[in-house]
C-alpha cells in the first residue's frame, strides 16, 4: 500500500480546498497509507478523518523518507503558504487548483517587501522578459495577475501536476511539454434529494419565490456587478424573484450599484461553514450563477456543488465552463451584452419549469456519472503509481 504525505488546508480554514480534502481524504485513506500535513485541523475536522494520522508540517522534513510520495493542494491563496515552501524544498505531485498562482506569489514576494524572489519568480516564467516586465511592476506598472501564471517554479521542481479539467491540463502540457500532467475530477459527493418546499420553510425562504444564488466570495472576477443590473432588471417582469447571496466580500469587490438594505428581496446569509447547510441553500434555490472573468484556471466547487443539488448554474463562456453540459449550464458571452444575455437564460427558465426540470435532472446526472469522490481517488493512486515507474 502507498505511503502519502498528504498537505492541504482542511476544515475549519475558509477554502474551497479545505472542503475538496474533507471529501477526497476517507476515500483516498481506503487505497492507501494517508498522512495529512495540516496546521489547521480542529478536533471536529479530525474526528471526521477517521484513522488518517494528522501531524503538523514542520514533522515532515524529518520523517520525509517514510513516505512513498508527497501531494501538494495548491491554491491562489495564502492558506497555502507554507505547502508551497514545502513543496519548493521537497518536489512531489502538486494538485493544482488553479493555473495561475501570480496572485499568491506576488502576495507571498512583493508583497512582502522581497522584490529579489518576485524578479525571481518572473525570470523563471520568462525570462529577460519576465525580469525586465518585474522592474516595470515594481516602478508603478499594472500586474499582470492573469497573463503570467507564475507556476514555472513550481512545476519544474515537481515531480508530477494533477489539474481538475481539460482546460487547465492542455495549459500546462503546452507550456511544460516535459511535465508529467493529467487530469482528475474534482470529488463531489451527490446530496440526497429533499423538498424544495420543506427546504424553503427551514430557510425561512419564500416558498413560491423564483430564487437565484450566487455563492462565494464577492471578486470582481465573479461578475457580482452583472448580477445585480440583470436581476434588478429581471425583478420588474418578475416580481417573484430572490437574491440568495451565500458568500462573503473581498476587500477589492466591486461595490454594487444598490446596497442590500435597500432590497427587501435580498437573503444575504453570509459565509457558510457547514456543505450540509450549503448543499441546503443550492437546494432550495432555483437557478446558480457562477460567472468568472478572467479566469485563473480554476474549476469551480461551489458551480460543481450546485449541479450536485440539482440546480442548473449559468456560467461564463471560456475556460474549464465550456466542458460543461450546455442544457444545464448555459454560457454567457462578456461582450459587453452579459446582463441582456443572463435574463433571457433566466427567463426561459423562469418560464418553462419543463425546461428548468429537464435542466435540473441533466446536472444531476451529470455529477453522478463524472464527480464522485471514490473515483476521483482511484484516479490520484493511478498517477501516482505511473509517475513512480517513471512513465511520461
């Protein structure tokens, strides 16, 4: 049986990946020897660990020989700091959440007053052009959070890269053509169905009301500024309609053109801590919208956790959205025309609930045939034995 150094940020730390772990780890500690490298562990999230061993990072470098492969959940933020440094020093899988990782480098470098490591890290990406465009941002020019990835460094100190769609592995494959790289699934366990209308009592939420969520935090990447024109828009034809705005506010969000208070037909309930409670919220709602411009590379969890619930997402036109099926999640253009755009999807749903029925089972099905979390960990052992017998 393998032997895994497994580091991620898990509950009760604020991350997407937190949660992607809590799913992936019981099923991947049924296939192999599971350590998890955490600092953030509580002990509600070790009790639902079951028999997986939890240390605390800075145990590994001492004991790094006892394990047959290290895994590396790395994201854009700064939960994931020191895996990163870890990484650095100790190369093994990266599971990369999202391909460009410039917000969090620069945060980590620059950010920090070392402009050395971010001239470094640019030069690794480019070159004398990465160098050269390093002492430009450094003079007052613009930071190219999504034109320069930033992962070069990492990825050429690993020894194999998991991505969670076509997308994000075709980008590293073009760029790192030496690079071991393949795609898995995000794990995404199947809620089981309840009563709209059971759901829509307990949350204290109009039972007869058209609701629409938006989840997650409030990026102006999200398009929150979209939304809040088109359902403004929307609610004069279709006085029905709620806001149900899961999620908390960045400090660069964009500010909304109408503050909450002034919508008696906003549900704002926050960050949501519980999936179960989560899973809940995307039950009881209608119709998720999970736009993203630009975008980082990333695969959504909360637009996967949607579908999940059976409600249908629309989402943005580009990036890993466009692997997703059409009938469910409908893709919005930024042309210019999004919030036109966005309320005829919402319309046709709003008005053929045949249609929106239709919609509701495809996402189901959809998750059922392509996201369960066992699969997804028979997946991580399969890369993982083939990066150990050396196979490109």
């Amino acid at each position: 049986m393998l032997r895994l150094a497994y580091f991620s940020p898990v509950p009760p730390q604020r991350t997407g990946i937190a949660d992607y772990s809590a799913d992936l780890l019981p099923q991947l500690a049924s296939l192999a020897d599971v350590t998890l490298f955490s600092d953030s562990t509580s002990q509600h999230t070790e009790s639902t660990l079951g028999d997986i061993t939890v240390r605390h990072p800075r145990e590994f470098q001492e004991s790094r020989w006892n394990y047959d492969m290290a895994l590396y959940q790395m994201g854009n933020s700064l939960h994931h700091t020191g895996i990163y440094a870890t990484a650095i020093r100790n190369p093994g899988i990266v599971v990369l959440h999202d391909y460009t990782l410039h917000h969090f480098v620069a945060s980590v470098t620059a950010g920090k007053g070392d402009f050395p490591k971010y001239l470094r890290e640019m030069t690794l990406e480019q070159g004398m052009e990465g160098a050269r465009r390093a002492w430009q941002i450094k003079n007052g020019a613009p930071t190219p959070l999504y034109d320069i990835p930033l992962t070069a460094g990492l990825i050429g100190r690993s020894v194999g890269i998991l991505v969670h769609s076509e997308y994000a592995r075709q980008l590293v494959s073009q760029r790192h053509p030496r690079s071991r790289v393949a795609q898995v699934s995000q794990p995404i366990p199947l809620p089981p169905l309840l009563d709209k209308s059971y759901l829509r009592t307990k949350l204290d939420i109009p039972r007869e009301a058209f609701v629409v969520i938006t989840c997650g935090i409030n990026t102006p990447e999200k398009r929150i500024d979209v939304v809040s024109d088109t359902l403004d828009a929307f609610r004069e034809l279709h006085p029905d309609t709620i806001w149900l705005k899961s999620g908390g506010k960045a400090a660069e969000a964009v500010p909304e053109a109408t503050t909450d208070s002034l919508r008696d037909w906003v549900i704002n309930v926050g960050y949501v801590d519980n999936l179960q409670k989560l899973s809940d919220y995307l039950m009881a709602s209608d119709v998720c919208i999970n736009l993203r411009h630009p975008t980082s590379g990333e695969t959504s969890a909360s637009c996967l956790r949607a579908l999940a619930s059976g409600t249908p997402v629309v989402v943005s036109d580009e990036g890993w959205y466009r692997e997703l099926p059409f009938d469910c999640c409908p893709r919005v253009v930024h042309n210019g025309t999004e919030t036109v755009q966005l309320e005829a999807i919402l319309d046709s749903w709003h008005s053929d609930r045949a249609l929106h029925l239709a919609a509701s089972r495809s996402a189901r099905q959809h998750m059922a045939d392509n996201f369960q979390p066992r699969n997804t960990a028979s997946a991580y052992i399969e890369f993982i034995e083939s990066v150990l017998r050396y196979e490109v």
